[in-house]
C-alpha cells in the first residue's frame, strides 16, 4: 500500500467504475504482454524490510514520525503503526559482490537509524513479531498518522461488517473467545504486529510464471529456515506466527463466507500458473475492490499513441490482496515490468541472516526455474500449501512433502533442514553461479543457512529457548519476554548471525568487593 491516496468515502458509482476501469486495466496489460512491451532481462533484484521501535526496557515505542524526522532520508518511510518503519533498499543488479553490498549498505542504514532513534529513548530492532507487543499497544489509536492506512482500515473493517477475531493455537492458544487474552479487533492494528522482508526480483513475462511456481514451491523451506516470529500477545504461537496473524487480521469474511470457501485476501494460492495474467485476472475476479480511486487515464488511448499506461487501478488493487508470493506490475525509466515479490519471511535477525535468506530464495529460485523437469509438475499445489503451513507451525523442525529423487518419483516426507541441506542448498549455489555472483559471496551467505540447519537454530527456536531459560530462572511470563527481548537487540546489533548466539540470558554481574 504504497500508493498516495487520500481519506475519503465512497458510493456505489464510485464501486461500478472501479470495476470497470479494473477491467480496462487488465485488458491494457492483456495488450502489453501481447506486443511484448516489457522491458529485457536486467537481472534486478530489490530489498523491502518492516522494523519494530523498542526502548531500552525492550517495550514497544509509538513514536515513528519523530524518528522519522531524525533520520531525514528517503530510504526510511513509515509503516502500518506508529512503532513501525520500513528500509528500502536501491535496486542491485544480480552478480559479482552483490550480496556483500548490500549488507554494507544494511549495516550502514541501520546503524545510522539506530542512532537517530536512541536520540528520543526508541532503537531499531528487526525481527518477526516484537515479543512485548500487548493486545493494548495493536489499537486503531496507534496507527500510523497516514491517510492511506486509515482509509484502508475504514474499509476492510466496513467489508467485513465486524469484529475481527484472533485464534492461533500453536505451543500455546491464543483466542478470542470468552476469557481470553485478547479481545476481538475492531481494526486492522494487529496486522501490524508482522514485519518481514520483501524481496523482489524482475522478471521477463516468458519467465515469470517458472519464477512464481518456483517461489511458491520453497516458500516453506524459506520460513523452516527463516522463522523468527513465536510469540504474539504474550503467548508462545507458531514458530511463524505471522502468516495466521496476518490472514485473521485482514479477513474481510464474516464465519459464514469462510465456511463457504470463500477465498481470504490474504492467500497462499491454490494452483500453478502459466502466466502473470492469470494472477492479476483472479485477483480482479476474487476479490471485491478495498479502495475504489478511480484516475483519469484510459489505458487504451494511451496504448494507442505508443504510451506506457499507468494501470494504477490494477496496481491499487493488487496492493491490497496479500499473497505470499505477489506479482507486480512497475514502469522504470519509461519501460513496463514485472516483479514477483517474495513476502514469506520475517525481518531479521542480524544483516547477515537477511542476506542469507535473500541468497538462498535468489539462487532456489534460478535453479528450480530452469530445470527441464520442474518440481512444480512433480510436487502438487495442495503439498505446497500445507508445506507452508507445516513450516510456519514447526519452523526448524518441519516435516515437509517433497517429490522423491529417482527413477520412480511419488511423493515422501522429510525433515525441512535434510531436504534444505541436501537438495535445495546446492541448487541455490548453482543459481548463484548462474546469476554470476562471486563464490566468495554464494559460500558465506549459503554457508549460514547451512550452519542454521545443522545446529538446528533459527531466530524462532533462540527466542523460545531464551524465554524458557529466562522462566527457569524466575522471571514471570511478562519479565521474561522483556529480557529475552533486550538480549535480543544486544545480540541483534552486535551482528553474529543467529546460529552463534548462545542461548539463554547473560549472569548477573556479582558485585564488587
């Protein structure tokens, strides 16, 4: 939802143009695919991350637009609420020292940002779901003072007609029935509990669907190796807790649509594609419009006269249905083109992990892209969906189904970090290699993932092993949250990747004399 809209009210013409010039959009990128229009292979990779502002007691501070005014760069921007931010990152060109760049300019970023929030007592940390975050802090009072997200609140609030209810059980249930923990949501606010990292890679159309498919079929091994979200409310969920966080939060489906199978906004999918369109055509037919702003341009004429349209409808629209691996429809420097934005993964832990996860998801998907015998014809879509599932709920631990390697094929079940260690890291560096990255880069990066899989240790399994610790030691739920937060952001800033920090809270210091 980065487009500049404007607090407003709509009637039902407003709703029947929209989907009218929806429709005119969709068929304005019909007509670009059809005349090849789109811009050639430049090999363009992007980088989004989502940060929580804490205090040094490791509590969430509401207060981005005063750290926003510190920073004073075009890089930060704000997000859903107030104790939210986001780092965009230039687009790179895949190759040569790439990923060892960007973690320079990451580090530079932050650390930058960092020093300007410790000026109003707040700090950056990046990781999945803050673990201090109280049902009282995910308020519509907190959001963010942007049209933009008061308008979308407003209108996912008015589809759905009703309280929003939560109910994740995991290690622990969180529910919104009577007595619970947290009560029904009457906004959008607990959606801004999930902060992740987008990754973006452009692509040409003829590829985009073996890039999307591809994208879908690892998202799972991206989140058993990458999760870093545990907690929410106070209670120990899934080891990723944001994808069920962010659908229930979102869900414009009173019980009764959702018993009848309607789609939820948020989306995983539910079957392999041949082609961009069809992800645009089913968002269109899916999903009623959010925000129905209409512009002046008629896609056609501007088509007509050898112009580039806008399609800012189509690209409205799809800012507002939620799938794990998103297309997106760009104009850089005149020309049209297609991105795949990968939203699986959490912020954090450190720089490096981010990069990390971003050279494992990168060099995958080259891979498993060209293979003259896909894993998408052998793996089924429904696999694929619960796989994402499995790994969300389990993380490092996950059990996936994954096709068998052989003359006989079928289907079988494996541990997340054998099929990572064994089948899957070894693709992403023979992508590496093909994007030309240096292998000085593919063996650092890729040797961080391979080190999480054997130590079985990812920011999800520390933070839960920290916070037991932290009550075997005495500290009530409460306390112990807030420490292993704090322990955290030291460890976090210090920049050793997750599976180096040691466990648990550091001795007290025995006093003097």
């Amino acid at each position: 939802m980065g487009e500049k809209v404007v607090a407003g009210t709509f009637d039902l013409s407003d709703r029947h143009q929209y989907r009218i010039k929806l429709r005119q959009c969709l068929d304005g990128l019909g007509r670009l695919l059809e005349e090849q229009r789109f811009d050639r292979p430049k090999n363009l990779m992007g980088l989004e991350i989502e940060l929580n502002l804490a205090g040094p007691d490791g509590m969430p501070r509401m207060m981005n637009a005063e750290v926003l005014e510190r920073i004073a760069s075009r890089d930060f921007q704000t997000e859903l609420a107030m104790f939210n931010l986001e780092v965009n990152i230039a687009p790179h060109r895949l190759g040569g020292r790439v990923l060892d760049r960007l973690a320079e300019e990451l580090r530079t970023g932050l650390a930058y940002a960092h020093r300007k929030a410790n000026e109003v007592d707040a700090g950056i940390v990046m990781i999945g779901i803050l673990p201090t975050l109280s049902r009282h802090d995910l308020v519509s009072a907190n959001l963010s003072a942007v049209d933009r997200y008061a308008l979308l609140n407003e209108q996912i609030v008015a589809a759905r007609g009703e309280s929003f209810a939560l109910d994740i059980e995991g290690v622990e249930r969180l529910t919104c029935t009577s007595g619970s923990i947290a009560p029904e949501a009457g906004s959008i606010a607990p959606e801004a509990a999930c902060t992740s990292v987008q990754l973006h890679l452009q692509v040409t159309p003829g590829k985009f669907a073996d890039v999307w498919n591809a994208a879908q079929a690892v998202a799972a091994a991206q989140v058993a190796v990458g999760a870093n979200a545990p907690f929410l409310f106070g209670r120990e969920l899934w080891r990723e807790s944001r994808p069920p966080l962010f659908l229930q939060s979102t869900d414009t489906r009173p019980p009764e649509l959702q018993a009848q199978g309607v789609r939820p906004r948020t989306w995983f999918g539910e079957r392999w594609i041949s082609s961009a369109y069809e992800l645009f055509e089913e968002n269109l037919r899916y999903f009623p419009a959010l925000i129905p702003l209409c512009e002046d341009e008629d896609p056609q004429r501007v088509l007509d006269v050898g112009g580039v349209p806008q399609l800012a409808e189509l690209a409205l629209h799809n800012g507002t249905v939620y799938r794990w691996n998103r297309p997106v429809y760009g104009i850089a420097e005149g020309v049209p083109h297609l991105r795949v934005e990968n939203r699986v993964l959490p912020a954090g832990p450190t720089v490096t992990d981010v990069i990390a996860n971003a050279a494992f998801y990168y060099g995958v998907v080259r891979a498993l892209a060209e293979e003259t015998r896909p894993v998408w014809s052998r793996l089924p879509f429904d696999a694929a969906a619960r796989n994402f599932d499995t790994a969300c709920r389990y993380g490092i631990e996950a059990r996936l189904e994954w096709p068998r390697r052989g003359r006989y094929g079928g289907m079988t079940k494996v541990a997340a970090v054998d099929l990572v260690r064994e089948e899957l890291l070894p693709l992403a560096a023979a992508g590496l290699d093909a994007w030309g990255v240096e292998p000085a880069d593919r063996d650092l990066y890729l040797g961080v993932i391979e080190e999480r899989c054997r130590r079985r240790v990812n920011g999800a399994s520390w933070q839960a092993a920290t916070y037991h610790r932290a009550l075997e030691r005495g500290l009530e739920r409460d306390a112990a949250l807030a420490a292993t937060t704090r322990r955290y952001c030291e460890l976090m800033h210090a920049g050793e990747p997750v599976h180096m920090w040691p466990v648990g809270l550091p001795e007290p210091a025995l006093p003097l004399g």
